[in-house]
C-alpha cells in the first residue's frame, strides 16, 4: 500500500484493489481507516481502468481484417 499508484502494473493495482475490498467488507476497520482505504481503492479502480482502456486503444490499433485493413473491436465497458 505504499507504492504510488501510479507505478503499479494492472495486476498489482487488481490485487490491491481486491485486498482493500476484503478489509472493507469485513466490517471490522475503525472508521478513519476505512475512509483511507476507500480513498486509495478508488485511485486503484481509476488507475486499473486506464490501463484497460490503454489495453483496449492497443488492441483496436493493431486489430485487421482478412484484407489486412483495420476493423475496430467491439469493447464494453462494465
């Protein structure tokens, strides 16, 4: 939880994230804390969307037809 987040993969940003969430649900984190964790879970979340919609720019850019022209990818968010 020390590491910016900002310098952390996809994966790592999730593994937190998840981490955060587990603390959270447990209803067993004094109140303080919980407004901290809730406040970097939110920058874990913002920081694993942008390398999602990173991910997806790639994809779409690299993305061909059977012609070898480029067709874009039908990408959801949710």
């Amino acid at each position: 939880m020390d590491n910016p987040v900002e310098s952390l993969t996809f994966e790592a940003a999730l593994k937190e994230l998840e981490s955060i969430v587990a603390r959270l649900e447990s209803g067993d984190t004094p109140l303080q804390d919980a407004i901290e964790l809730y406040e970097r879970g939110n920058a874990l979340r913002a920081r694993c969307a942008e390398r999602l919609d990173a991910a997806q720019a790639r994809i779409e850019a690299i993305r061909l037809d059977a012609e070898g022209r480029a067709t874009s990818t039908p990408f959801t968010a949710g």
